[in-house]
C-alpha cells in the first residue's frame, strides 16, 4: 500500500517528515509519497514558488528509504484538488492500494474537501493524532459517521483492504510548523533543528521568505 501525504510544503519541516517516517513503519507501506500542492485548494497561495518547494523536498529526502515525491499537482493547471490526484494515482498504479495521510488538523475540516465521500470512497484514510487525542471532541457530523463506520484498530484489515477504513495512528509530536519557520526567517533567528540543513542553506542563498 503505498501512502499518500499531500501539503504544501512552504517549507518542508522535520514535523512533516518524521510523521511520515512513522507512518511508513508504523503500516509497512510500500512508499510515502509526498506531494506538494501546485495551487493549494482551500488555503492562501503559498510564498514559495511549486519549483521551489518542490527542491526543497528532493534535497530534504534525499537517500532516506521509504519517501518519495510526486510532482502531478505542481505539473497540473489549476487548484490541487486531492481527488483528482487519487484518481491520477490509481489510473497510473492499477494493481496499488492506496492510503491518504492527514493530520489531525487537516482531517477536521476534511467535508469542505472537494468530492470527499469520493476519496473515502477510492482510499483508505490514515489520520495523525496526538496521543491525548479525544475522538468525542469531534462534532456530530457526516465526517464522523464515516470514523464510526470505517475505523479499524487492525493493521491487517487496514492493509488488506482497498478503500473503506481508517486508520489512527500516533505520531511523533513535533510542534513545528511552516508558518513558524517563515516568521523565523522574517526575524532572521536560527532554524536548525527544525528543518534539514540543507534545506535552511536553500532557503538562504534564494532569500526566500525574508
Ligand atoms: P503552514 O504552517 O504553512 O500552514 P504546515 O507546517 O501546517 O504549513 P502543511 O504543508 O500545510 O504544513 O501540512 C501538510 C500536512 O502535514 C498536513 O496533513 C498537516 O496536518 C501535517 N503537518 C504539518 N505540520 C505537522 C506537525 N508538526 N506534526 C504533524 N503533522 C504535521
């Protein structure tokens, strides 16, 4: 089963690749791909041009087995829709299972996702959580109608399936965000150890986000 990671990666940060190096282990999956939006689709554009963050994620996973990148939004015209990227990945990868891997936070707001009983519909979802993490803290909705009737505390049965279940997983507890690494950069304080050094060398010699 190969996992999904979508973002937009302005920039990439050790709070998205530990999480997904978790993931990876965590289910066994065959590879986490990474994919940077083009034109994020429910969100302010992004500071970083999709060229630009797209090299900071090669240089960031650079030799590290189990993640990979995919370029098919920035290569797309127009917004970055996630069921249009299944629907390309499944049309690419026929025999593949698929998972789609979102935090916590993201999955919250997942129904103003476009067509988003379709991708629960086409893949399984895993979500990222803190450990404290009360699942009844979540309203009454549509969304959580689908948690009651897809969730699975079992691996196997996770894995086994194409689409239909998800999957909570724990997750290193990094509190870093991009939005904390631009404002940094505005104040010109260090960065290290929160993203790889030589994505901060990147950032540097291109002056992006100062
Ligand atoms: P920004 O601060 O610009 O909003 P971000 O750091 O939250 O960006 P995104 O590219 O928007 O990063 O996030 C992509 C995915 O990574 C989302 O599913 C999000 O939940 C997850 N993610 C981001 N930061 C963390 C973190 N520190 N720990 C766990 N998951 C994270």
């Amino acid at each position: 089963m190969i996992g999904i990671y979508g973002g937009t990666f302005d920039p990439v940060h050790y709070g998205h690749l530990r999480p997904a190096i978790d993931v990876y282990t965590e289910l066994g999956l065959s590879e986490v791909r990474l994919i940077p939006a083009g034109v994020p689709a429910h969100r302010d554009l992004p500071v970083a041009s999709p060229e630009q963050r797209f090299q900071m994620l090669l240089m960031a996973i650079d030799k590290v087995a189990g993640l990979s990148i995919d370029d098919r939004e920035i290569q797309r015209d127009g917004p970055s829709y996630m069921i249009d990227t299944i629907r390309s990945l499944q049309a690419e990868f026929a025999n593949e299972k698929f998972c789609l891997i979102v935090g916590m936070d993201a999955f919250i707001g997942f129904e103003s996702w476009r067509e988003w009983k379709s991708i629960v519909e086409l893949v399984n979802i895993v979500i990222t959580y803190r450990p404290n993490f009360d699942i009844n803290s979540i309203a009454e909705s549509e969304l959580k109608k689908y948690i009651h009737g897809a969730q699975t505390k079992n691996k196997d049965e996770f894995l086994a399936s194409p689409a239909g279940h998800c999957y909570f997983c724990p997750v290193t507890q990094l509190d870093i965000s991009a939005t904390k690494i631009r404002a940094l950069v505005k104040k010109e304080n260090k960065l290290n150890f929160l993203l790889p050094d030589v994505v901060i060398a990147y950032l540097q010699q291109n002056q992006i986000y100062q």
